[in-house]
C-alpha cells in the first residue's frame, strides 16, 4: 500500500482528536478529554516536543502516527520516540502501518533523527513481526518504565 505522510498543522485538531479518540477507546487508554485535547494542541503547536503525521492512502485519511523528541547520549544524537501509530479497521493488513514506518524513518533519518524507540504489548505478535521486520529490535536488558507525575 502507498500512503502519504503529512504533518498535522493546528486547523487539523478535530481530525486528529477523532483519531486518537478511537485509537484510546481501542487499546483502553483511559484520559480525560480536556487533557487529550491539550495535549494533541501542544504537539500540533510546539513543534520542537514532536510531531503529529497524517496517515493518508488512496481512499483519504485512514490514521495518524505521533512522533516525540528526546535526545540520547547512548545514541550519540537527537532521538525519537513513536507514542502513537493508529490505522483505521478498515484500512488494517495492507501494509498502511509498515509504509507509514518507513516513511517516517527516511523522514526522521533526513532531520537527523539518530534514533527511533516505540513501545510494544508483549501479547501483539502481529506488531512485534512487523516492527521487527521494519528493523526494530527489542532490548532485551531493557524494560520501558514509567513513572506518572501528573
């Protein structure tokens, strides 16, 4: 599948809010809506925390994908960390996400982006096989912890 990238601007908030939306109510991710709402603003606005991509194929808009900045001594440069990636249902097993990826990949790569790290739910074997695939590799000796100070 041939999708588009397209970075989101401010006017596009209500489709992304809608987006994340579903994607929440899918993986059960429990937020309030204010909270939400500000912090899709403030990726949409402050672009120096990170980025919120549109995911566009023939038929439209089918996703999103949210990138965050960091930085990592480890890495030797600026890094990246995937927060989101969503594809509609509809829009699912033909290969948006693995597309989406790589696009993002040569992206980061040419904003010299050093780096890309993303979560993934040891029981999602399909995601797991496609990261992997894209060139993804877990860490082994690492586990992602968090701590929430709000």
């Amino acid at each position: 599948m041939v999708v588009k990238l397209e970075r989101a601007e401010p006017h596009h908030l209500d489709a992304v809010l809608e987006l994340v939306r579903a994607f929440h109510a899918e993986e059960g991710v429990t937020l309030e809506e204010e909270r939400r709402s500000e912090a899709v603003n403030t990726l949409l606005n402050a672009r120096h925390y990170g980025y919120i991509f549109l995911i566009y194929a023939e038929e439209g808009l089918i996703g999103y994908l949210v990138v965050c900045f960091g930085y990592s001594i480890e890495f030797a440069g600026r890094d990246a960390f995937i927060d989101e990636l969503y594809v509609i249902p509809e829009a699912r097993g033909r290969g948006a996400g693995r597309a989406a990826l790589t696009e993002l990949s040569q992206t980061m790569q040419e904003n010299g982006v050093v780096a890309l790290h993303l979560e993934v739910e040891r029981s999602n074997d399909r995601a797991r096989c496609l990261y992997r695939e894209i060139g993804f590799t877990p860490r082994d000796n690492y586990g992602l912890m968090s701590l929430s100070l709000v």
